[in-house]
C-alpha cells in the first residue's frame, strides 16, 4: 500500500469524534482559513482568467464530459496551458 494509500485508510475509518478538542480547534481554524482564502481569490488573476474560459468555451461539466466531441484537443491544452499543467517532455 502507498503512502497515500495508508493516508486514505486512516482518514475514512477516523471520525470527528476521533479528534482532540486541540485537533478539533484547529481544524475548524483551518477550515475557515481556507475559505478566507478562496473568498479572497475570487476576483483574482487566475479566477478571472476560468471565467473568461468557461464564458468562451462552455460551463465545466461540458469541458469535462464531452471535450473531444464538442471543443476538440485543441481547447484541452489550452485550459491545460492556461492552468499551468501542460505536460512537459524532455
């Protein structure tokens, strides 16, 4: 099993009751941290640039499902180019 294998297995059989009230603080600082975060984003650069494709090219399930058929490779390697995930060959 790999590590994030063994990591999957511990999180699914704990709970929230599992947790230290120490833990359980934490978490709930995190979590609010993250949606800070994602709140704060929203009229970001890279926030922008999605809507721009999603107005351009589709809604993101269409994207997802039906690509090939609908928009063609060539609309894959842009959101690929444009999300900074383009394979690199060396």
């Amino acid at each position: 099993m790999t590590c994030a294998e063994n990591l999957a297995a511990f999180v699914c059989r704990s709970g929230y009751e599992d947790l230290s009230d120490t833990a359980r603080e934490q978490l709930k600082v995190r979590i609010l941290d993250s949606l800070g975060c994602a709140l704060g984003a929203l009229d970001g650069e890279p926030v922008q640039i999605l809507r721009w494709n999603i107005d351009e090219f589709g809604s993101p399930r269409q994207v997802h499902t039906d690509w090939r058929r609908h928009n063609g490779a060539g609309f894959s390697s842009l959101l690929q180019w444009r999300a900074g995930t383009v394979p690199r060959f060396q």
